[in-house]
C-alpha cells in the first residue's frame, strides 16, 4: 500500500515541476467528453463556434448560424452555451442572444428544442445540439411552440410568416415588438 502512495505522490510532482510549481487543475468527466465532443465536430459550413472566455474555458461558448435556406436565410444568429460538469448526463443549456422572430424560440432567448429538454440522453452530443438548432431555422415548428403569436402566424399564414421574418430580421417591428438588424 505505502507503494502505491508513493507513486501518486510522484506523479503529482512530475505534474508540479512540469507546470512550474502551479498544481495541475484536475478536469471533471464532463470537461473530458466536452472536450472529445469538440475535437470530433462534423459543423455545417454555416456553424461556427468559438470561446469568449478563452480556450481554457470549454464550458461556455458560443456557437453563430447563418441559415443557408428557408425563412431565416441570411440572418446570423449567436447562441450561448453552458455545459454543466455532470455532462453528459445533463443537456447543456442554451440561450439564442440574438432576437429573434420565430416559433421556438421566445423573446428572452429560450430555445424549445425537444433533446435539450426531456428527450436529452447522454449518447447524444453538442454536434447534435447544433444540428438541431440549426434545423429549427431551416423547418421552425409550431406545434411546440414558445413563441405562440409566431408559431399561430406560421400554421395560419405562411407568407404572413415570410413577411414577418423579413421584417424583423431587417431590423424593424413586429407588431408591438422591435427587432435590431441580423443581417
């Protein structure tokens, strides 16, 4: 037993004396898979992600989509994520900071995507998350809706829709509500 101690003490030396006497900070399992998770990324060309706090912080980034078709092209739209150490056991949480009309995503940003809430499980993955954030602009959906006024106007009147997305993504309002510029 007294070996084994030895050992461990050792190996966090060599750790120790590698990084100039700064402890070495231990990742959590989720950390780990993150990081796997973004090393194996298949993004479409219109993903991109990146790390406002720096590559040190892989817990919270960004990732910006430019919809490449249907009502949504040629926006841009930033979305924030928080991955949680227990991942991939919990979804990450996500938050679109960009304002945006349309069914599935409300006024504060919350996003109604059905695998960041109960069909999350941990074979899934943040490739899967984009993926299907990105679908929800190609094919918005409005029978789950969280914005309830959009999601009517879609299933009523698709080119209403159309005409409301232009508008608001021009930078304009919607109604009583005002939307800045994506474009």
């Amino acid at each position: 037993m007294i070996k084994l101690f030895k050992v461990k003490e050792k190996q966090r030396e060599l750790a120790e004396n590698t990084s100039n006497g700064v402890p070495v900070k231990k990742q959590s399992a989720g950390e780990l898979r993150l990081h796997k998770d973004i090393s194996e990324l298949n993004l479409p060309k219109s993903c991109t992600m990146q790390f406002p706090n720096g590559k040190d912080d892989l817990m919270n980034f960004e990732v910006l989509i430019r919809p490449d078709d249907g009502y949504y092209l040629g926006g841009t739209f930033l979305f924030s994520f928080h991955v949680s150490p227990i991942y991939p056991h919990e979804a990450p949480k996500v938050k679109c900071k960009t304002k945006v009309y349309h069914p599935n995503i409300d006024l504060e940003g919350n996003v109604c995507l059905n695998i960041l809430r109960e069909d999350w499980k941990p074979v899934l993955n943040i490739n899967t998350v984009i993926y299907g954030l990105y679908h929800l602009f190609t094919e918005p959906n409005y029978e789950d809706p969280l914005n309830h006024d959009a999601a009517a106007v879609l299933r009523d009147n698709p080119k209403m829709f159309e005409s409301n997305v232009r508008r608001a993504m021009s930078g304009g309002y919607v109604g009583q509500t005002f939307f800045p510029r994506c474009m």
